[in-house]
C-alpha cells in the first residue's frame, strides 16, 4: 500500500505543477532585439505606418496602393531631412 501512497502524492503534486507550466509557456514576452536599430531605421517604420494608414482606402488597387505608399514614404523621408 505504500507505493499506492507515494504515487497518489507524486500525482497530487505534479498535476498543479503541469497545469502551471502550461499557464506560463503560453504567455509571450516582449523581448529587444540584439540588432542595433538606428533613428532611420525608426524613422522609416514610422513613415511606412503613416503611409500605410493613408492610401487604406485604396485596399481594391494593391498597383496604385503600392505606387501612392511609396510616395508618401519618400516624401515622409524626406521632410525629416533624409536623402537617397
């Protein structure tokens, strides 16, 4: 009877420890990238997210999106003081 016991226990205690680990695997965590990110780089992404947000209307016509995103990306730039 006492391995009926020891294996009650073990399972007693292993069950909340599984159910635990699952809780905390399944959480995602922010994490900084190793890779330098430099104020262009920054500066690009915010350019792309504006343009992104402007030319939404034009979700039908992906060719014209593309061309009128890539003009206001560069014009973003631009007036930010970048030069290609």
């Amino acid at each position: 009877m006492p391995t009926n016991l020891s294996r009650s226990r073990i399972i007693l205690y292993v069950t909340p420890l599984v159910f635990l680990t699952a809780c905390a695997s399944s959480e995602k965590k922010w994490v900084q990238s190793d890779d330098p990110v430099t104020p262009a780089d920054r500066d690009m992404v915010q350019c792309k997210y504006q343009a992104a947000g402007s030319t939404a209307a034009l979700a039908n016509d992906s060719s014209a999106r593309s061309k009128e995103e890539a003009n206001l990306v560069s014009a973003c730039m631009q007036a930010k003081g970048y030069k290609q």
